[in-house]
C-alpha cells in the first residue's frame, strides 16, 4: 500500500474504520474484476479517496455495498465493501497513475529497472495497465487522457527545472490530474455543482501529495542522486511547510463549498487525516501510543529503567526462574513458516507467531502513528460541530 493518507484506526473509530475498509477492499476487487488479479497490487491508500468522495455526495441506495467473501488482506474474514462506479473510478485512476510511475522508474533506472530485460517487462506492464486503465476510465465516462497528458508534461517540466524555478510549476501536471479525477465524483455522484469546489481540492491534494513526497524522499534522493522538486528547484523545507498548510487549510475550504449526503469520512480523511500526514513528513508528529522497537519507534510502556528483580540488600529476593524456552525453528523450517505467513498476509493483517522464535506477533496493520487527542471523532457531525475532541482542529465549521 501507498499514499499520504494512511489513517490510524485509533482515529477513525470502529464505524468510519469500518467504511473506510469497505472502499479499500472494493478498490481492490475492483481491480481484480474489470483487470485482472495481478492489477490489485497497484491498490492505494489515496485512490481510495476517489470512491470515498463519490459515496459521500451520492444519495444512498442498496446498490453501494456488496459482501466479499473472505480475504488473506482481512485475515480470512468477509466484509461489506463499497462497488459501484466510484470504486470503478478509482481503479481507473490509480492503474494510470501507477503506469506512469512505473515508466518514470524505467526512465530513470531505478534498482532492478537498470537491467534491460526487467525494464522491458516493466514496460509492457505499464502499456498494460494505461490501457486498462483508459477503458476503465471510459466505462465511468472519464478521459483518462487528461492523467496521460500531465505526466507527459510532468518529464518536461522536471528536465527544465532548476534553480529558481517556482515549486509549483513543478507541481502544476499533478493538480491538473487530481483535480479532474476529484471533479468527476460529482459527476458520478449527480451533483455537477460540486465539480468546481471538488476539482478545487483535488488540485490542492494533487499539490500536497507531490510536495510530501518530495520531502519524504529528499534525504534518499540526495544520497542516490535521483531528481528531486525541492532539491532542483532550490526550495527550502520552511517554504513546502508553508504550502504544504496552506494546501490543507484550502482543501477545507473547498470542501465547504461542496453538498453532501454523508461527509463524514471524507472529511476526516481530506482534513485531519492530510495534517496527520503534513507532521508526519514534516517530523512534527507526536504520538500517544507505543510504537514498536523494530520500526525504530520509542518503548513508551514497560518496566522503569533498571531490574526490577535486583535485591535491595544482603538477603533481597532473587530473579524469578526465566520461563521455559520454546523450541526455535530452523534456519529452512523458519523460511517455510515466514513463506505462508508473507503470502496469506498475516504478517500484515493478523497475530501470528515469529517464523523462528514462536513469539507471538502483531501485523504490521495493528501498530500506528496515531495521538490519543482524536479517538477517531465518531461524535463529529458533518461540520464538526461539537467535537469530541479537543486539539484535532475541529474549530472549522466545515
């Protein structure tokens, strides 16, 4: 999965938690049903949006969700997921977009893609999913020329950066194709009045997705001498902070412009889920709950420092005997064990025991970045008003 938008279920709550699951999976099995099984591996946390936004302003009907059948992505457990055309929409875009980053990397070189036999392939995979993705996009009454023609400017534009060029003409490709695709919800929805506020967002969301990567990939762009925006164009990190608050700041705006039947999700996502996502590339983040020692996160429970068995004087109590050891697996049985677990997606989604030392784990789905300030702002009405939390932000109105 990818994406700047990649909310916490701690601050969701269950009942938005479990919405935004239903259009993650339709988004999925839409990919596989229009495109084949090998498609759902350009699944994405951002594409998503695009099916979020067309539900939150269609009127309701029976016709908008539909029970899957069990998953290894929900650990083998069925689920109410969102179809419909914007779940088709949102495949559209996201098969584009993910060709055209796929033929950025084979342009540029990147890792295996030097190679010229993996290169070849990668290309035909990306012919693949353009083409897929136009007749996707036809079949929703969208042009996905318009996605084609920004990132064919995009490698003009990046070849006649340099310094002094301002960032967002360097980001303009990317909030033309945004805003087209946020712009059409309305249209499937049956709202064209809305088309105007919500291309207006999408060009903002399109602007703040481009700037956070950028800052997210600078430090590693630097070390490997790939381009990027900030570095080419001479921007500092306090200028993309600036517009970077005042694309989210005019996100919410844009959104108050819009009519909706339910926006209760989008606007979590499209308002406090984009600042989580700005402190997070901006390293302004704090977090409320503990993050695990491997993802280099600190231990925030446990025991005070030092042992807490040692005696406190001459006679103090001894150590409690250690448990007893659990038998290790091999080095081949452990790999056996780590193959069925990465292909049945536990390591992501479930508990399970460590492929060698049969510790029990958690996935990877059930740590987060998340502050205990918003348990997920199930109170909040469609304008906020009266929310249950205090340091969210919830002083809109939107």
């Amino acid at each position: 999965m990818f994406g700047i938008v990649r909310p916490c279920r701690h601050r969701l709550g269950e009942g938005l938690k479990t919405q935004w699951m239903a259009h993650l999976c339709g988004l999925c099995l839409a990919l596989r049903r229009d495109h084949g099984q090998f498609a759902r591996i350009v699944t994405n946390y951002d594409g998503l949006l695009v099916s979020v936004l067309t539900e939150a302003q269609a009127e309701r009907s029976d016709g908008w969700r539909r029970t899957a059948g069990p998953c290894p992505l929900r650990g083998m457990r069925s689920a109410s997921v969102a179809q419909g055309e914007g779940a088709r929409l949102a495949a559209a875009v996201s098969l584009v977009l993910a060709a055209a980053k796929v033929r950025d990397h084979v342009a540029d070189g990147d890792g295996l893609l030097a190679r010229r036999p993996v290169a070849l392939a990668a290309r035909r995979v990306a012919t693949s999913w353009g083409r897929a993705g136009a007749r996707g996009g036809s079949a929703v009454g969208f042009d996905t020329a318009v996605l084609v023609d920004a990132v064919d400017r995009q490698i003009g534009i990046e070849t006649l950066a340099g310094p002094g060029t301002p960032l967002l003409t360097v980001t303009e490709p990317t909030e033309t194709a945004t805003a087209a695709a946020f712009a059409h919800t309305a249209i499937l929805a049956g709202r064209p009045g809305n088309a105007q506020p919500l291309a207006e967002a999408g060009r903002l969301f399109g602007r703040l997705a481009h700037l956070l990567d950028a800052v997210e990939d600078r430090e590693t762009d630097a070390a490997s001498g790939a381009w990027n925006p900030l570095t080419a164009t001479g921007t500092s990190l306090v200028e993309a902070r600036r517009l970077a608050d005042d694309a989210v700041h005019g996100i919410r705006l844009a959104l108050r412009d819009a009519e909706f039947t339910d926006a209760k999700l989008a606007h979590v996502l499209l308002v406090h889920e984009l600042r989580t996502s700005v402190d997070r590339a901006f390293g302004t983040a704090s977090c409320g709950h503990a993050h695990a020692p491997e993802l280099g996160g600190p231990e925030l429970y446990g025991p005070p420092p030092g042992n807490p068995y040692a005696p406190s004087g001459p006679g103090g109590t001894p150590p409690p005997p250690r448990p007893p050891h659990r038998d290790r697996r091999g080095l081949l049985a452990g790999c056996l064990v780590w193959s069925g677990l990465a292909c049945t997606c536990q390591m992501c989604c479930g508990s399970y025991e460590d492929p060698w030392t049969r510790e029990p784990k958690e996935g990877l789905c059930q740590r987060c970045d998340c502050d205990d300030c918003c348990e997920g702002c199930d109170c909040c009405s469609n304008c906020c008003d009266g929310c249950c939390c205090d340091g969210c932000g919830c002083d809109c109105s939107c």
